[in-house]
C-alpha cells in the first residue's frame, strides 16, 4: 500500500522508476500493470487516484518487481497452500490415515 511518506509519481512516467536491468516500459505498459496486473495470481502495481490522475510512487514500483520475482510473501500463495493443506488432510481423513 502507498503511505504518505511515498513521494507520488504519475503514471504515465512510471516507467523512469523501474529498476535499470530492465528496459523501460511504454507508459501504456505500466497503465496494464496497474489495472489488469501480470503474472498468476495477478500481481497489480499499486496505485492511488488524485485528481482525476493515477500515481504511483518508486517503492511501489520496486514491491511490484520483488512480488513478480517471488521474493515477498503472498497472501494469495499462503491461502492457496492452507486450502491445499486441507484438501489433503480431507482426502488422508477420507481413507483413515
């Protein structure tokens, strides 16, 4: 989530704020980003409208690519395990083991 520490960026130039090992972005690419997110589970950058206008800030940029990456936890990836905890449990109590 966006705080208020987080100096705003607009939208459209968000892509000057990713990371420099990846080529910039078209700005309509980082709109899709923040409407429609990218991966499976649908990973979304983060935004807040002002104005009539969507920011986003460069830490939100950079919590974007670390969730892409894999390296913060997910709420989605641990609900998704606990369901397939217990579907197992199900299926082990299902045969008496």
């Amino acid at each position: 989530m966006i705080t208020d520490d987080e100096p705003l960026v607009p939208l459209s130039q968000a892509g000057k704020h990713v990371p420099r090992n990846i080529p910039r972005p078209h700005p309509s690419t980082c709109i899709r980003w923040a409407l429609r997110g990218i991966g499976t589970p649908r990973v979304k950058l983060e935004t807040i409208r002002a104005g009539g206008r969507r920011f986003t800030s460069a830490a939100a940029i950079r919590r974007f690519f670390a969730a892409l990456s894999g390296t913060l936890p997910s709420a989605v990836a641990d609900s998704a395990r606990r369901r397939a905890t217990a579907c197992a449990k199900a299926e082990l109590d299902a045969e008496g083991i």
